[in-house]
C-alpha cells in the first residue's frame, strides 16, 4: 500500500481552512457570553490556545518550522494562565490573552517570512503584525473601565479571515 503524503502548502491550505472554521465559531460563541466569565466562557477562552498548540502541531509536523515548536509551548502557558486568570476577573484574562498575543503574534511573524517563497504567506505575515499591536490594546484593556470579552472574538474572526485568504491564495500558488 502506498501513502501519499500531502505538499506542505496543500497540507497548510487544509490546516488554515480549519482554523478559519474554528475562528468564528469560536468567535461567536464568545461573543454570545461577552459580558460573563462563566463557565461557557472559560471553557472557551482556554480552549482557543489549546486549539492554537493543536494546530501548530499539525503545522509542525508538516513543514518542519521550528518556530512552530515555540508557539507550541507559548500556547500551553497561555491555557494554563488562562485558566488561573479566569479565577481573577476579566481585567487579567485580557492582559494574559494580550501577553500570548503579542509573542504569537511575532511566531507568526517570523515563520510566515520564513515561508514567503511558498506564496500565500503575505496575509499570515500581515496576521502577525497585527496580533502584536492587538496584543498591546488588550492589555490597555484592561486597565478600561468596561472591559469586554467581545474584543476578543472580533480578534478571532479577524485571525480566521486572514487563515482564509491566506489558505486560498496558497491554493492559486500551488495550483
């Protein structure tokens, strides 16, 4: 029997379709729970990194990126500083959401000027630059009188659009 194994931009076209879905359902289902951090919520906010890891695994073992590997360990102590942050209020979820932002947001960065020779990497590098920049209003955030969780979600769909166009400009590249 033979495998056939998938070319990495075939391979990141199916990974970024994937995380696209996941972005705005996550992002909705956020959004439906702005205002409370209960159990749906904190469920949701340490689910979005432990997708994150997931995903980056997939990436990982398919392009053999070795920025991935530091996105991989970013987003477990996100999770895990998520989870303690849920227990002290919103003003803390949004700085550690904003802190995992930021340094993702420059994994992203770097990995998607690794790959640019691959096509489709301008959205993803793009992605990144913003992440850090929304990573600093987050945790400004904070420190506001009404912090929300729907910045949040509108992150997630933002991210989720840029997997989108990135996984369709892979597939013009690729053919």
């Amino acid at each position: 029997m033979t495998t056939v194994v998938s070319s990495t931009p075939t391979a990141l076209r199916r990974l970024y379709l994937v995380r696209f879905g996941f972005a705005v359902v996550w992002a909705v289902l956020l959004f439906l729970t702005r205002s409370d951090l209960g159990p749906v919520s904190i469920t949701l906010l340490v689910l979005y990194p432990l997708f994150d890891v997931a995903a980056a695994v997939v990436d990982a073992r398919s392009s053999r990126a070795r920025g991935l590997y530091v996105n991989i360990a970013v987003s477990l102590f996100a999770a895990a500083g998520l989870a303690v942050a849920c227990t002290s209020g919103l003003p803390a979820v949004l700085r550690v959401w904003g802190a995992w932002a930021i340094v993702s947001g420059l994994v992203q960065l770097v990995v998607g000027v690794s790959r640019r020779k691959m096509g489709g990497q301008w959205p993803m590098i793009l992605s990144g630059g913003l992440s850090v920049l929304a990573g600093s209003s987050f945790v400004a955030m904070a420190s506001a009188a009404n912090p929300s969780l729907a910045t949040l979600a509108g992150y997630a769909t933002v991210g989720g659009v840029f997997f989108l166009v990135s996984a369709l400009r892979l597939g013009r590249v690729t053919g």
